[in-house]
C-alpha cells in the first residue's frame, strides 16, 4: 500500500509539475508573442514613418527639381530674349547708320551738283559781261568808262579817308583806259585835301579792269571798276543760286 500511495504520490507531484512547467511555458510563449506582435506593430509603424518621410523628401526632390528646371527655362528665356534684343539693336544700328551714310552720300552728291551748277552759272555771268564789253563799240567804251571815273570820283569826294597812314604820299591809280588830266586833277585834289599833304600820283592801264578806276592807297584799295562790279553782281547772283538750290 505504502508502495502504491508513494506512486499515486507521485503521479500527482509529476502531473502538478507538468502542469506548471506547462503553464509556464504557455505563459512565456505568449509573452514572446505578444513582444513580437508589438516589436512587428512598432516595425510597421516605424516602416509607415520612413516611408512618408522618403515620400515627402521625394515630394521635396521633385518640386526642388521642378524648380530648377523652371528657373533654367528662364534663363535660356532670358538669354534668347537679350541675344534677339541685341540682334534686333544690331541690325536697327547697322540700318541707321547706312541710312545716314546714304543720305551724307546724297546730300555730298546734291552740293557737288549743286556746286557745279552755281560755279557754272557764275562763270557764265561773268563771260557774259566780258563780251558784253567787248562787242561794244569804243565809243560806248568810253561813254561807259566815264561815267564810271564820274561816279568814282563823287563816291571818293565822299570816303572817309582819315584811318590812312600819315606817311603815304604816292597812290597809284589803274584804269582800262587812260585817265584824262581833268579827272587826274579832280583826283588829286580831292585826295591832297583829305589827307592834308601833297600827294603823286601814278597812272597805270589795265584792259582787264573792263572800265572805271582801281586806286591803290598804301595797304588800302578802293576798286571802283566794272569788272569789280560785274564780280559782285556775279556774287550776289551766286549766293541768290545758292539759296534757291538750297531751298529745293
């Protein structure tokens, strides 16, 4: 009996002890469970985080990128901008200087013609008058001549004479025809008078001279002949040429 009791004893310790370690076991192993449930459950967490994170840091990338890539565009849009404003500047120079390389070209072209045609138009004036003279009979000739020397000397009676040198006392007289000694002596007079001292004079003929009296007084001339008249008659003709071709 003792025997069988130690047994059964025994049996039920063995079947306590099973039942604890078997409890334990369970017990631990859930424990180990549910530390990996929740270590599995933060993993995932922490993969959601990392990946929102990845996802806004590509979010970040891509408008980084997008950025770049609108401020390059605006660049080159920038750069095509200037180099067709410097191309467009380029050629408007380049025109506006041809232009005025052409109209320099034209109005060098209008004066030269204009130059020619006044020059021409002068000289011929003057021709006109010389055979004017020319064809005229000799007594026209010396008609004309001595209304010239009469006007001459009536202009001279005239002339203020005081700015002369104080020691000039020979003056030269050039006529185209011979001077008669009624007019020299009218001259003479006329001249002592003025400057207050005696005065020589000294005849000389020049057919150039076409009529009337050229004098030489010191450094002074006093042209009073027809060419000179017909040289200014010429002149103002050419300036009247020159506003009437300026004008057009």
């Amino acid at each position: 009996m003792l025997i069988i009791g130690f047994i059964i004893a025994q049996v039920v310790i063995l079947g306590v002890v099973l039942g604890l370690l078997r409890r334990l076991i369970f017990s631990d192993t859930n424990s180990a469970i549910n530390r990996l449930t929740k270590l599995d459950n933060m993993n995932r967490e922490k993969e959601k985080l990392l990946a929102r994170k990845l996802e806004q840091a590509q979010k970040q990338i891509d408008e980084q990128k997008q950025l770049i890539q609108d401020e390059e565009q605006k660049i080159k849009a920038e750069a095509r901008r200037a180099a067709n404003q410097l191309h467009e500047d380029i050629i408007r120079k380049a025109k506006e200087e041809g232009d005025e390389i052409i109209k320099k070209a034209q109005a060098t072209r209008d004066q030269i013609k204009m130059d020619a045609v006044i020059e021409a138009e002068s000289k011929m004036i003057e021709i006109c008058g010389e055979v004017l003279i020319k064809t005229l009979s000799q007594v026209i000739n010396e008609q004309i001549n001595a209304k010239l020397v009469e006007e001459f000397i009536s202009e001279l009676d005239k002339a203020d004479l005081t700015k002369i040198n104080s020691d000039v006392s020979e003056i030269e007289i050039i006529s185209s025809l011979p001077v008669v000694p009624a007019e020299e002596e009218k001259i003479k007079t006329i001249l002592s008078t003025k400057l207050k001292r005696p005065i020589r004079l000294y005849t000389k003929e020049d057919p150039r001279l076409l009529g009337g009296i050229l004098m030489k007084i010191g450094t002074m001339v006093v042209d009073g002949s027809l060419s000179e008249r017909i040289n200014e008659t010429a002149q103002q003709l050419k300036q009247g040429l020159t506003w009437k071709y300026a004008a057009k």
